[in-house]
C-alpha cells in the first residue's frame, strides 16, 4: 500500500490543530489504498501547540511531530518535513484549514495518472487587505519574470511525488523558496484549483514588514537581475555622463559655459545615491553569501516524536 505522508507547518495553532485533525480523518474514506502518515512540524510555537502535537501523537501513532528549538519560519518547517517524511508522495498544507482538505483528493488522482508534482493553485485570494493583494501582485509578477513560470495564485499546497521529496530534501541552500522551488526542480508537472477558505481559528502571523522581507529574500535567493540593474544603470549614467561633458566643453569653446552650480549639486545628489543604492543591493547579496558560507544549519530540531 502506498503511503501519503502530510506535512503541516504550525506555529501557535494551538487552536487550530484539533480541526484540522477532525477534517483530516474525515478525509481518510476518500483516500482508500493510502495509508496516511502525519507530519507537524512546530515552529517554536510559544503557547500549546506542542503539547496539542503530543497529545495528538499518543492517540494516533501515524502522527508524528517534530519541535524546533525556536521560531525558523514556515520555509524551514516545510523542508524539515520532507526530510522526516517517510511517504511515496507528500502534500504539504497549513495548519488553519485555508486549504481545503477534499483537494487532496484530486492531487492524489492526478498523482495515480503519473504526475510527480500536482500544485495548488489559489482561485481567490482569501480576505486580504487592497494593498496586501497590490503588494502580492506586484511580487508575483516579478517573480513570474524571474522564474519564467506563471507564479500568480500559486501556494505551499501542493502534493510531491517522493522523487522530487528526494531532491528537495538534498538541497543545501539556506534560503530556500518552496513555492518557486517545486517549479525550478522540473519534474511531470499539473496543478488543482482550490478555493481559500478563512482561517479556522486563530490569526496570521503576516505583517506588512515580514511580507516585504519575504519578497527581498525571496528575489534574491532565486535572481541576479538587481545586480544586472546595478550595471544598467551605472551605463545610463555614464552615458549621460559624456553628453553633459561633451556640452560642457562645447558651451566653454563658445563662451557660453553657464556658472553651472546647480548641475553640479544635481550630479553628485544623484551620483551618490545611485553609489549607495548599488551598494546596498551589493550589500545584500554578500550577506547572503555570508550566511551561506557560515553554514548554520536552516533549523534546530530541539524534540521529535516518531
Ligand atoms: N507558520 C509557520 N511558521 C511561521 C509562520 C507560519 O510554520 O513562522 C505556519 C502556520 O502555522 C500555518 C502556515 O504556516 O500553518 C501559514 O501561516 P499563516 O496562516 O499565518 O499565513 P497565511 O495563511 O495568512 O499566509
Ligand atoms: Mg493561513
């Protein structure tokens, strides 16, 4: 029998674990010749959410729970599930119920016809702010570009076969973008709608600024256009550079040079902050490398149950 190995990312559910639970075993009768293997993955919850995992994992022992030492973020609670994950495929969801459990149904067909990775792809956006959807828009549609692949409405929901698990898991980078990732791998690739639903219980752990670091680390990690940009520009400069010079010198020959202080100010208001710009953008990368070379581990597993 195969197994379906489910990876749930969980930082303080504490409330909405037991839901998704619920729904989760309901689901079971649509999924025969499956067995289901559970993977919670708590990602240094700071209320009950382990001791809900436990609890959980006493009942039931297809469930198993992974704690990490402090909060690393969704990206490594996802990655270290793949490792742990034992099943022939995998589908990775969250912990609130925003994605429907029945979908897995259809990834798994789709998964039977030979498919190795069945994306989720979002057909509304959920209750969302005007400028949260603005932002998410813009992001991705930059990384549409980046990527050469129709990003817009795509999630973490998505089932893997254990071919591309394998791959993944082996992946040595720290900062990792799953819901990009699962495209560059390559792989026999299909996708399933779903309709977000709202959250069962509890809040998002998004802000404004964790969105906009998000969008940063995630075009760096899989762009090298903003360095291009760098030269760009420095070429636009440049070349308007030489024409401020060549008129320079021919409005001197004539007699004509303006006092020309204002330009001047002009020029090096603009010089410098294009220097700076540049450098930040520099900057960033070299952190990265930094990060990188250190070599610390993506996240510290400080428990596991199997
Ligand atoms: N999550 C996580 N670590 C974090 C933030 C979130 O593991 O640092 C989990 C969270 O428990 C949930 C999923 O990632 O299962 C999606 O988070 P959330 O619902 O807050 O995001 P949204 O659905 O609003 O994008
Ligand atoms: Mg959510």
């Amino acid at each position: 029998m195969s197994v379906l190995s489910i990876i749930v990312p969980c930082y303080n559910e504490e409330e909405s674990i037991h839901f998704f639970y619920e729904a989760m075993k309901e689901l079971e009768q649509d999924l025969p010749g499956l067995e289901m293997e559970y993977l919670f993955i708590d990602d240094g919850s700071k209320d009950k959410t382990y001791e809900k995992l436990s609890e959980l994992h006493e009942r039931d022992n297809r469930v198993k729970c992974i704690s990490f030492s402090r909060n690393f973020g969704k990206e490594a609670a996802i990655f270290s599930g793949l490792r742990a994950a034992n099943g022939d495929c995998v589908v990775v969801m969250d912990a609130d119920l925003q994605h429907p459990p029945k979908t897995i149904v259809e990834m798994v067909a789709k998964w039977r016809e030979g498919y190795e990775v069945v994306e989720g792809i979002k057909t509304n956006r959920g209750r969302e702010s005007v400028f949260h959807k603005l932002f998410a828009n813009s992001f991705y549609n930059i990384m549409s570009k980046l990527i050469g692949v129709n990003m817009n409405n795509t999630s973490d929901f998505k089932l893997l076969d254990r071919k591309v698990v394998k791959i993944l898991s082996g992946l040595h980078e720290k900062d990792t973008f799953f819901r990009a990732l699962s495209y560059w791998v390559g792989f026999k690739t299909t996708s399933v709608h779903y309709e977000v639903q709202e959250r069962v219980a509890g809040t998002t752990k998004w802000s404004f600024t964790s969105l906009l670091r998000y969008a940063v680390k995630n075009i760096i990690a899989f762009s090298y256009a903003p360095l291009k940009l760098i030269s760009v520009l420095g070429f636009l400069i440049l070349g308007f550079g030489v024409a401020l010079g060549v008129d320079a010198i021919v409005s001197y020959l004539r007699g004509t040079a303006q006092s020309g202080y204002p330009t001047i100010i002009c020029m090096i208001v603009l010089a410098t902050g294009g220097i700076m710009l540049s450098l930040g953008i520099v900057g960033t990368y070299i952190a990265k490398i930094y990060e990188q070379v250190k070599d610390r581990p993506q996240y510290i597993i400080g428990d596991r149950k199997d």
